[in-house]
C-alpha cells in the first residue's frame, strides 16, 4: 500500500512575523489593564542588589515564580530591606522584556506580608474616607493668631508633652490642657477619638501627638473613627504623629500637620519675641509717618499765616484803592475829552451858523438895495423863510448833539459813581473795621472785640456782645 504525503503551502511573505513584532504583541496582550497596578503576595528568592541602585529579585510560592525588579528611584523608598526568605506583598506592574522575551514584574511598593495586609485595609479606608470628602481642602480651618489655650490629646507618658510645654513656655506661655489616651493597642483608637471629643470646645486649638514608632505602632492614627473625630472636631486640629516621614489618614484629615510635637507647637502659637519686634517696628514706623505730617501741617500753618498777615491784606486792600483811584481818574480824563470835543465842536457849529446868517443878511441887503420890486419882496419874503427853516435845523441839530453828549456824560459819571468806594455807605451801608483792617466775613469776629463802623457821614465804635453766623447770602 502506498500512502501520499502532501507537503505544507509555502507560506505568503505578508503573513510572516518577526521576532519583535511576537514580543511586541505578547507585551500589547501582557500589558492590559488586569496586570496593571496589582498587589502581589509571595517569597523572595534570589535576591541580588545591583551596584546602580536596582534591585533583581525572583517572587514566589510553591507553585510559581514570577521575575521581579525595584528601579533605584523606587528602591530608595521601600520602608524595609528586603532578603532572600522574606514574605512580602507586592505592589506594581506585569510587563515584557524584549530583549530576552520574558516578562517580570516591576515592583514599585513593598510591605512584609503581615503589614501589607495592613497597608490594604489603610488603603481601603482612604478610599472610602476620601469619598467622604474629609480631606478636603475646602474643609480646612485656619488657625487662630493668639490662642488662649491649647489642648494635647497625647499619651501621659510620653515626652509629646515636655517637648510642648517646653516650645510653648519659650515662645508664647499659655494655658495647656491634657486630654490623655493611649496611643497604641487594639482599642487605641477608641481612645483617641474619645479623647479628641473631650477637647473639643475648651481650647482654641488641638494638637494630636504621638512620638516615631513603626507602621505597627502608628496604626491607630488611621482608623476611620479618629478621622472622623478629627474631621468633626469644631477646633481647628494640628496632627503630630510619628517622624516626618510617616503620614497617617488622621493627618490628612486634620487642619494643619507638623513633622514634630515641638514643630506643633510651633505652629500653633506666635513667637512673642518676633511678635515684640514688630510691634517696636511699627511704632517707629508709625512715629515716624506722625512726625513727617506734623512737619507738613506746620509748614502749611506757616503758609497760612504768611498768607493772612494784616500788612499783606493792607497791602492788597491799597493796591485795589490805588487801581480803582487810577480808573476814577481814568474816567474823568475821558470825560473832559468828550466835553471838550463837544463844546468845540458846538463852537464850530455857531461859528458856520453865524457866518451863514452873516452872508444871507448881506445878501439881503444888496438885493434890497438894488431893487424894491414887488420881485424882490417876495424873494426877500423867500430868504427869511430859508433863514427860519436854516435856523430851525441848526437849533434841532445842535439840540441832538448836546443831549447824545449829555446822555454820554451821564453815563460816565454812574460809571465813576458805582465805583466810588464811599458810594455804598451814602446808600446806608456801613464800613466794619477791626485793628485798622477792613471785615468781610462775620465768621472774622468773635464775642469781645471792638470794631469801628464806618457810615456815611461819620464813624462809632462798638464792642461785639454776640456773632450769629447766617448763611452766606
């Protein structure tokens, strides 16, 4: 019997894949969302630490082992030193090499097995007390700037306390209220938040304080019954717990966090000697803008007397006389012109009338003289009527002109009447005068002073017994 083998098809060129583009689609399915951001738990085992920082390790139990790495940046962190036999719970992601095709985890937290539990349900908590909105910013108070008092929720025992009493009594001495709990332990949290409820209202600020301790030790700090005493707390809350290092879910809920009980401390109260030194600044500041405005209102009243001095108000009051005298004299030059021009003009005038009734009398005679026809008679009868109607337009016109310079007269003498300086008193007006100085103002008398009132024909003195300032008119 003969059997037919067929061999495979040749494979199509389009369809073949490279090493890199295998390793590069096994990394694209490794590196889903699944393996990302996990939490691990196993047994180090070939635990080598390079010189550059990294860490290389295997993870595993009794069915698998996963290759593991910590990037120095991540190294630096780790709260533990990890070794070969440690059981440690894990946090990072599953990803690919490609350069020999395996894939490893890249670590970037790690715990001991029994504190990772722990850290999980911190976590937890976080999650839901973050939810909650508790550590909000928008939640958190300001501080009081001079406290009264001040109230430590610490252990007893402890040198929380000392280190307090000892920042306060150097800075700013106030009164310091205790409200003791224990601070570790399976019930140290209901102690705590007891504790926290019993100093709330009887001080003006809170410090929560416990010394450095393990992760073990600080674990009350994060249970969700004392963020929430914090958080319902109606005095502001300083947490000082552990080293600066460690950071608690209380201390993400209270107001303020201090890396110490004596930063705290700190915190909560000014420095009286800085707060001295800047009121002694202010005074000298304050001293000096005074003295820089006293200068200046001196130099205006200075000003202000130069200003009112009766010699300069004498002064000025001749220099307005001496202007009004020279218009008065101004006025009156003015006037003697026009009248001047007026009279001559008139004497012209009766000069040509007188030469015109001079000519038509000579006239009249000659032809009197030469003939005393009834002709004559009647052009002589013609000629008085001219000489009538001639006179009767001289006297009209020679009226015009006068009463146009008359009326023009009569204006300039109101013009220098108004601005005689006597005028008013001839109107019943009267002249106030103290010390020699004119008054225009009641507000320059006072109850006692003696005045001189000018009238028109005379003057009196008079003392003043009383002012009544009227409004001004």
């Amino acid at each position: 019997m003969m059997v037919l083998f067929r061999a495979p098809a040749a494979p199509e060129q389009a369809g073949i894949l490279s090493v890199s583009d295998l390793t590069a689609m096994i990394k694209e399915r490794i590196e889903d969302g699944q393996l990302q951001e996990i939490w691990v738990q196993g047994e180090i085992t070939g635990f080598k630490p390079h010189f550059s920082g990294h860490l290389y390790f295997s993870l595993g139990d009794r069915e698998s082992v996963v290759k593991c790495v910590v990037w120095k940046s991540d190294a630096r962190s780790l709260p533990f030193s990890p070794a070969d036999g440690s059981h440690v719970l894990a946090f990072g992601t599953i990803g690919v090499y490609p350069k020999n095709g395996q894939y490893q985890f890249y670590v970037r937290q790690m715990r001991r097995a029994g504190e990772g539990e722990r850290f999980l349900r911190v976590e937890a908590w976080k999650r839901e007390l973050q939810e909650e909105g508790l550590f909000s910013s928008e939640r958190k108070r300001p501080l009081p700037l001079f406290p009264v008092r001040i109230a430590v929720v610490t252990s007893v025992t402890g040198a929380v306390i000392h280190d307090i009493t000892t920042i306060l009594l150097r800075r700013y001495p106030l009164e310091v209220v205790i409200s003791p709990t224990a601070v570790q332990g399976d019930d140290a949290h209901l102690n705590i938040a007891a504790a926290i409820r019993r100093a709330d209202g009887i001080a003006d600020v809170i410090i929560v304080g416990r010394g450095g301790g393990s992760y073990e030790d600080l674990f009350p700090f994060n249970h969700p019954d004392v963020v929430r005493a914090i958080a319902c707390c109606g005095t502001p809350v300083i947490t000082a717990i552990g080293h600066e290092v460690d950071t608690t879910l209380a201390d993400l809920a209270a107001d303020r966090r201090a890396p110490t009980p004596s930063a705290a401390a700190e915190l909560a109260v000014p420095d009286r000697a800085e707060l001295i030194r800047h009121i002694i600044a202010n005074h000298a500041a304050m001293d000096h803008i005074l003295r820089e405005r006293l200068e200046r209102a001196r130099d205006e009243l200075d000003d202000a007397r130069l200003l009112l001095q009766p010699r300069r108000i004498s002064r000025r009051l001749n220099e307005r006389r001496a202007d009004i005298a020279d218009l008065s004299d101004r006025l009156r030059r003015s006037m003697d012109m026009r009248l001047q021009q007026a009279r001559a003009h008139q004497g012209l005038m009766e000069q040509a009338l007188r030469r015109r009734v001079q000519d038509c009398r000579t006239e009249v005679r000659s032809v009197w003289e030469r003939a005393l026809s009834g002709t004559l008679r009647r052009r002589k009868e013609e000629l008085r009527a001219d000489v009538g109607e001639y006179r009767d337009r001289l006297n009209r016109a020679t009226a015009q002109a006068l009463g146009r310079e008359r009326a023009l007269l009569q204006s300039l003498r109101a013009q220098l009447c108004a601005l005689d300086p006597k005028a008013p008193l001839r109107r019943g007006y009267s002249l106030t005068i103290r010390n020699g100085v004119p008054l225009s103002s009641v507000r320059e008398l006072s109850r006692g002073d003696r005045i001189v009132v000018r009238l028109r024909d005379g003057s009196a003195r008079a003392d003043v017994t009383e002012v009544d300032y009227a409004e001004k008119l």
